[in-house]
C-alpha cells in the first residue's frame, strides 16, 4: 500500500512536471515568439483598416460620435494596442532569461502607451500664439518631449545591458535554481494577464454600451485600461523575484539593482492617472532610476571583477 501512495505521488508530479513543460514550450519557446510577431504584424494592419473604415461609417453617419472615431489619426491607437499586446507577451517570455531584458520591456511598454497617447495629442493641437497656455499643446510639448527621452534612456539601458553580456558571468546550480523560479513565475504569469485583458476590456465594452460611466468615451480613460492594473502586477512580481533572489544571492549589488527595478516600476505605475507634467516627470524619472541603477551595479561588478583578479593573482 505504501508503494503504491509513492508510486502514484510519483506519477502525480511527473503529470504536473510534464504539463509544465508543455506549459513552457506552448507559450515561451522561441519558435511561438517568432510564429506570434508575425502574426502581431498581420492583425495590426488588419486593425488599422477596421478602424479607417469605422471612423469613414462614422463619417457617413452610420456610426454615433466617439472620440475613438473622432479622426483617422486616432486610427493609429489600434495598431500601436496590437503592438503594446505583442509587448506584453515579450515582457513574459524575457523574464525566465533575463530580469534586465525583463525591465526593459517595461520601458518599452510605457514608452509605447506614450506614443500612443500622441497620436491623440495631435489631433487636438490648435496652432495659437499661445502655445504655453492652451492645455492640448502642452500635453502634446510634454508627451514628445517624454517620448524623445525615454528612447534615449532605453538605449542608454540596453547598452548597459550589452556590457555586461560582453563579461563573463558565471553560471552556477543557484543561478540555474533561480531561472527555474523565473520560469514558473512566467507560467503563472500567462493566465493571470489573460484574465486581467479580458475583464478590463470587457467592463469597459459595457460600460460604453450601457453608458453607466460619464468618461468611458475619453481616450485618456482607454489609456489606463488593463496597463495600470498590469504594471500594478508587475510590482507584486517584482517584489517577489526580489525576495527569491535572496535565496540565491545576498550581494550589496544585486539586492540594490532589483531594488532599484521595483522604485522604477512603481514609479511607472503612480504616472497612471496623473496629467499634463507630473505624469511624464514621473515616467522619465522611473526609466533614470532604473538606467542609473545598472549603471552604479556594473560598477560594482568590475570591481568585484577586479578584486577577485587580485586574490587569484596574489598581488
């Protein structure tokens, strides 16, 4: 009888391994990574024409008002959500191979609602002598100017990035025990997002449908829809890699560098709901934190390099 309890917990958890591992090579292996962009592009274009010919019935008075239809710039929303989607999902295939690569696509994401948010912007400029004081060109002066900033602040970063690859880092059975951790988190990740997308933008279809909100129509409300409840995930997850880390290594350098990570993202999230310049000082200010932490934590690694160097050498 005790044989067969082992015996079927054994079974049990080779079940569980295996449908992990199915899990695993479903959603983050490199051939779906690469069968999904090419489909991201196909129904980005696809989106594009869709929301062209609506804003044309809209138009045609077909089509009641709505700012989403209000001009064929705002058409571009469509496919930049598509791609933000696309985004989403590198975030979580980044995650089990690198937390650098893992953050960055945080900027990139937000980089890209930015982005999206200036299409928008366009469409509401009005060419006045007073520039400074008319509140759309000034969203617009802030969005660009946020934009312009955060691309450079992301390449800053990933050049980081390129450093520290081009050293040699040790692998070791902690580091492999962590990725492990990674890996499931990933997993976990999937379901949780799917759930998160498909409840955001269902309760936003009703409530236009139904117009039981006042603000449901505004772009600035469809800005915040599923990405503020994401990054606010983020945060839990970031929080969580950082304490696992810790159970793999408690140097100075790594617990301050995701420590660091988790300031950024939080910061990312705060600039959620906030208008006109706090919002991009905000989304700036993260993407700085996150570029200056790298930064100070390859330094500590050269010199941890050099050290180690001293020791082997004797001198």
């Amino acid at each position: 009888m005790c044989y067969t309890l082992m015996n079927t917990k054994g079974i049990s958890t080779n079940s569980i391994a295996y449908a992990l591992k199915r899990f695993e090579t479903l959603f983050l292996s490199e051939t779906t990574r690469k069968t999904t962009e090419k489909y991201v592009v196909g129904v980005a274009i696809a989106g594009f024409i869709i929301h062209l010919s609506l804003i044309a019935f809209r138009h045609w008075g077909i089509l009641p008002e709505h700012e989403l239809l209000s001009n064929t710039l705002v058409a571009v929303y469509t496919p930049f959500s598509i791609i933000l989607i696309y985004e989403v999902y590198l975030l979580v295939y980044y995650l089990p191979k690198s937390i650098s690569k893992y953050i960055g696509k945080q900027y990139e994401i937000i980089t890209l609602i930015v982005i999206r948010k200036i299409f928008n912007d366009i469409s509401k400029i009005e060419f006045t002598p007073d520039w400074f004081h008319v509140k759309g060109d000034l969203q617009f002066t802030y969005d660009i100017t946020a934009t312009l900033l955060l691309f450079f602040l992301i390449s800053l970063f990933y050049k980081l990035m390129a450093k520290r690859k081009a050293s040699s880092l040790s692998v070791n059975e902690n580091t492999n025990r962590f990725i492990a951790t990674k890996k499931w988190v990933s997993i976990a990740l999937i379901p949780i997002l799917v759930f998160l997308a498909l409840y955001n933008f269902t309760n936003w279809a009703l409530d236009i449908v139904y117009h039981t909100a006042s603000d449901v129509h505004t772009l600035k409300e469809l800005n915040n829809i599923f990405f503020e409840d994401f990054f606010t995930l983020l945060i839990l997850t970031d929080v969580f890699l950082l304490l696992v880390s810790l159970l793999y290594t408690q140097t100075f350098q790594h617990v301050m560098r995701n420590s660091g990570f988790v300031i950024s993202t939080v910061l990312i999230k705060m600039s959620f709901g906030q208008e006109g310049i706090i919002g991009s000082i905000l989304t700036v200010s993260a993407v700085v934190i996150g570029v200056l932490f790298m930064y100070i934590y390859l330094r500590y690694e050269k010199i941890e390099s050099l050290q180690n160097s001293y020791k082997q050498t004797g001198k």
